[in-house]
C-alpha cells in the first residue's frame, strides 16, 4: 500500500521538496533537498534523514513551457523507487493564498486550480510559482492526487473586526480584506506549543515568524485572533524586500508625482525596499549584523523598533500577554535580534536572560518573568504532510 507522501514548495526558479512516511502517528520524513534552476538547467540536491548526502544535474529539454513538469517527474519516479513497494499516495503543496473561499486544505482539481489563479493579484510574488508546480505535477502524474494547504487558512478564526480595512463594501464585495499569512508556520507553533508551556499555551501569546518574510500572529486557545499581515504578504513588519506597512499616499506619491508605472511600484515594494532598501547593502540580516556600516545599523533598527511596536499593538489586542515565541530564519538565530526585542518590552513585565539567549534558548526569559520567552522552530512541511494524509483520507494523520 501507498504510505509516501511528498511535499513541494515551488518557487520562480527552485522546487523544495520533502519526501514524508505514514508512520501511524505523525508522519516521517525520510529525506528532503530542492531543485534549483529549474527553468534552464535544473540540478537536484538529496538530502536522506539518516545523513547522505545526493547531487545531480537533471537532464531534461531547455524547454520554459516542459522543464518543470520533466523535473518534477523525474523527481517523482526518483521518490517512488526511494519508498520501494511502497509507492507515493499523494503530494501536499504550500500555497500562499486560499482567499476567503479556502479556510482548510483542499484535494485539486482544475477547477480548484482556476479558482486559486484568481489569488495572483493577491500575492505575486509567491501564487503563480505555487500554482506552476501543480500544473505541472498535473502533467507529471495525472493520477496522483494533490493537496493545496494554505498560508491565509489559519486566521479564518480571527473575529470579523479583524479583518477589515476602513474601505466601502464595494471593496469587500471584491475581497479587499485582511486575510494574513505564515499560517502554516503558525499552526505548527501552536500544536507545540503545550509541550514547551504547558497549560499556559492556551493563554495569551503572540508568535513572530522572523525570516525574509516576516509577521506577527496573537494567539489565545491555540488559535489566529489577529496577525501582522493583511491583504497581501507586504503589510506589517519590515522585511528582507518588503517595506511592510507604509502610507497608502507614499504610493500615490509614486504613481502622480514620479511617474512610475503600477509594474515598476509592485518591483519596488516587493524586491527593493526592506532592509535592503533602507541599508543599499543586503536584505540578509546577518550581513548587517556582521558591518560596521552605519546604515547597517539603521536597518537593523527599523526593524527591531518596528518589531516591538507591532508587537505592542496585538498585545493590546489579546488585552496582555503570556508568552512571547520567535520563531523562523531570523528568530531562530539571531540572538541579538532577539535580544533587542525583548529588552525594548521589558515593561511587559518580561524578564530576559541573556545567556539563555546565547544558547538559542528554548526559554529565554527568567524565572521572575511576568511573561515568557520562548525559542521554537517552526516546521512547516510536517504541517503540509499532515494535512495532506489527513486529505486524502489516511487515518491518524
């Protein structure tokens, strides 16, 4: 019988992937690696569980329009031997957009797939790479089935005020609302969450997936009440590319006084603003971190400053707070980051200790701490594997 499940994060030139076993309980991953180059010259990185370590280039046509759908089924047909006898029962995709009409995970099929095309809009820069894989997995193996599992579906829960702008209905009616993503790193966070605070995880937290993208997510009971992000993925806090939240009139500014046209505005907003933008240097934290370059340190302290402000506002939200976590790329590993943050909320009554810090955690709050500090790696492809047995109908997943 199928027990293989593989999982795909598609983006304009590279394809992750992880390859996943039912294992009755949660399901185990037993290898993962990315294809990068994958419209030109795709080359395949393996990397096994137990420790191997695989490379190959993919020898399919230079084609744009075939070259996807040949490396993913030469992927596939690589996976499939991979599990024996055992064979592959489905693929789990991250998609970033469900828009109001997917509040959970969902089987594909081409309507499905035409509805989620209408999201494009919605998130450019992630929605049609998200899409291309399951047209091209369509190609690839017809026969299997395939899961979308969304990054808006977690903060379906938030109350309805929530999710407004101050806008006419006319605009609602269209879906300009706030839908919020990282969902799935946030799901995640929240079904750990009672092994690292107990009973207090079902308390008041607020969780800060800190990567290249970065939001905000209030937490109370385990679910969304409120998060960082709205309409699109630009909203919120700064990030690596991405301005977060700015004056609407900043983008008139740019559209009536310089000109620019809507394709050069959504190239600034997404590639060229964030700590990029504002330190002309990187949008990877780490360099700025390791320069003495004092707009480095400008960048680093928008971002920082921008932090405990937003986390301030879904602190008055949730009406206090329990716990703080930090979560992704930049939360994980940045202890100085992480440092800075919560230092600037202290007068929550949080208690930070510094070599707890040092040591990446997991708590990095003191035993006097009014509200505590955690460190937890987030893992959203164990969530897409999840969702996606539980789809097609595995039972325990």
């Amino acid at each position: 019988m199928s027990s293989g499940v593989v999982v795909l994060n598609s983006g304009s030139s590279s394809l992750k992937f992880a390859l996943y076993r039912a294992a009755g309980g949660d399901p185990q991953r037993l290898l993962s690696g990315q294809i990068e180059n994958i419209e030109q010259a795709p080359h395949l990185s393996m990397y096994e569980s137990s420790g191997g370590v695989s490379e190959r280039a993919l020898s399919t046509h230079v084609d744009p329009g075939r070259t996807r759908a040949e490396s993913l089924a030469l992927l596939i047909d690589m996976l499939s031997e991979r599990m024996g006898g055992e064979g592959l029962l489905a693929a789990g995709h991250r998609v970033v957009h469900g828009g109001a009409s997917f509040r959970e995970p969902v089987v594909v099929d081409r309507d499905v797939l035409a509805l989620l095309g209408t999201f494009v809009p919605l998130a450019p820069l992630h929605q049609p790479h998200n899409l291309a894989a399951i047209r091209a997995l369509l190609d690839a193996a017809p026969g299997m089935p395939q899961v979308a599992c969304f990054d808006t579906a977690f903060h379906s829960t938030q109350p309805e005020v929530a999710t407004l702008y101050a806008l006419p209905p006319e605009l609602r009616t269209r879906g300009v609302r706030r839908y919020g993503f990282h969902g799935l790193s946030y799901e995640y966070i929240a079904s750990v969450l009672p092994d690292y605070l107990g009973k207090r995880a079902n308390g008041k937290v607020v969780v800060a997936h800190l990567g290249n993208g970065c939001s905000l997510c209030a937490l109370r009971e385990g679910r969304s009440v409120g998060t960082s992000m709205g309409f699109t993925a630009l909203e919120g806090l700064v990030m690596g590319t991405r301005p977060g939240s700015i004056d609407p009139g900043v983008v008139l500014y740019m559209l009536q006084e310089m000109s620019m046209g809507a394709p050069a505005v959504v190239d600034l907003l997404y590639h060229r603003c964030g700590l990029l933008g504002i330190s002309e240097i990187s949008h990877d934290i780490r360099e700025l971190l390791a320069t003495a370059d004092p707009r480095a340190a400008r960048a680093v302290d928008l971002f920082v400053y921008r932090a405990v402000a937003q986390i301030g506002a879904l602190v008055a939200a949730l009406e206090g707070l329990d716990a703080l976590v930090f979560t992704a790329g930049i939360g994980v590993h940045a202890a100085v980051v992480r440092e800075r943050i919560c230092r600037g909320l202290a007068w929550l009554g949080l208690v930070f200790d510094a070599d707890a810090n040092a040591r990446h955690g997991p708590c990095i709050s003191g035993t006097d701490s009014t509200v505590s500090a955690w460190v937890i790696p987030t893992n959203e492809e164990l969530m897409i594997a999840r969702h996606t047995l539980r789809a097609v109908g595995v039972a325990g997943a």
